[in-house]
C-alpha cells in the first residue's frame, strides 16, 4: 500500500493508540473506494472518544447510487455506477463507485490497482443505467433485455481505488422501433486527469416479449445439440466396449 493511503483498520488503530492526539488541525481526511457509511460511523466513533472530532474534518457525502432497474444488480455492493448525470444529448457522465465486497473484489485482488474486470462491468453498467434511465422510460408498459452485440476495451493507465470518472458518449441511436432499440457507444473510465480505460461497445435493447421467444428457440437448439452429442459418446464407449 502506499506511504499515502492507509487501511481504515490502520487508521483507527494509529486513533485508538493515541497517535493523532497532538494534531492542532483541522486534518481532512478523504475515502477512497469501499468506504461507505457505515465505515465513516466507524471512524467518528473513533475520533469521538479520542476528542478529535473538532479536529478531523470527514469528505464522507454518500455516493448516489443507480437504481437496481438501471444498474441491473439485485445486491447494492454490486454496484459501480454513482451521481449518473447528462451533460447533452450525447453525453453523460457518474462516479465509479466500489463496494469493499463488490463480488469482483471477493476472490481476486493483485497489486495496489484495481483489476480490469471492474472496467469491463462499469461500462456495462454504463451503458444500462444511462438507457434505462433516459431512454427506455419512453415505452414505460415495456420491459427491455439488453444483448451486447460487441465491446473492445482498451488499458492506458492503472485505475486505483480512489475517485475514478466515467464519460459515456453516445455515437449512435436507432429509436424509430420501440422494439428493439440500437446503440453504439463510447465509455472512458478516468482518474487523476488521465483516461484509465475506454470500452467502445454496439448493444441492442429488445422488448422482453420478442427475445424470449428468440432465446427459447435457440436454448432449446442448445439442448438437443447436448444430449445429441451425449448419445453419440454413449453409443461410442458401448461399440468400444464390445471389441
């Protein structure tokens, strides 16, 4: 970790052992990604039986978070798209946001960055809620399911877990089908004044009605290839087992 940045649970242990006693302030003291409310409770608590409370100045104004119609995500943890804005009819921009157990984090975390998977679902993310949001609202007795039909990312820079930006522009919109709704679409993921990341992406939104038929036909393709394939392995072993 760096010289700069240290873990809450540092933080409050340097607290506890009296470390920040003698500071006159006011210290300003900043949350980087994967603190939320309840961590900031945690810290004033702290600061409180230490007396430091007039001292220590908290940045802890909560993000807000995209809805669980626009994000897609049945848990809030899952979520990676905050305080979503539009700044034109083409473009919009949110603060990427990240839960210390954000289920991309749970089981895979290399170096101080933050891993290239939280990119490639923040864009998805993107694109969702920004539809969902100032798009999709025109069909309300509509439900759309979202099919991407490509998505290139590019790496330029380490995204660490500190504030982070997202600029999403959209280069196309096909609307005149209430029934399937095209776009293509760029997303830049910023940090520090500097692109992180950017993912160019061509989806498709589809009313729930006319896709489900679509992929019930081509599930039900799936399984007669399997269990095709599953008799012509068991008539195999069988012949071999005969010789």
């Amino acid at each position: 970790m760096h010289e700069r940045v240290q873990a809450l649970s540092s933080f409050v242990g340097g607290l506890r052992a009296g470390v920040y006693d003698d500071i006159r302030g006011p210290l300003v003291l900043r949350g980087g990604q994967g603190i939320g409310g309840y961590e900031w409770d945690y810290i004033r608590g702290a600061l409180r039986r230490r007396g430091l409370e007039e001292r220590v100045i908290l940045h802890d104004r909560p993000p807000v978070l995209a809805e669980r119609a626009e994000a897609h995500k049945h848990r809030e943890e899952n979520v990676l798209i905050a305080d979503l804005g539009r700044h034109d009819d083409q473009v919009f921009h949110a603060a990427l946001r990240l839960h210390g157990d954000n289920e991309l984090l749970l089981d895979h975390q290399t170096g101080q960055h933050t891993q290239g998977m939280v990119v490639v679902e923040a864009a998805r993310q993107m694109f969702l809620a920004v539809t969902e949001r100032y798009y999709t609202h025109r069909w309300p007795e509509r439900r759309y399911y979202f099919v991407i039909n490509s998505l290139a990312t590019t790496f330029e820079n380490f995204l660490f877990p500190v504030d982070a930006r997202i600029r999403y522009l959209i280069q196309s919109a096909e609307l005149s089908d209430p029934g399937r709704l095209e776009f293509t679409a760029r997303v830049d993921i910023e940090q520090g004044g500097r692109r992180s990341a950017r993912c160019e992406v061509a989806f498709t939104a589809f009313d729930t009605a006319v896709l489900e038929a679509v992929e019930y036909r081509r599930a039900g393709r799936a399984i007669d290839h399997v269990l095709a394939d599953t008799d012509v392995r068991e008539a195999e072993h069988a012949a071999s087992s005969l010789v």
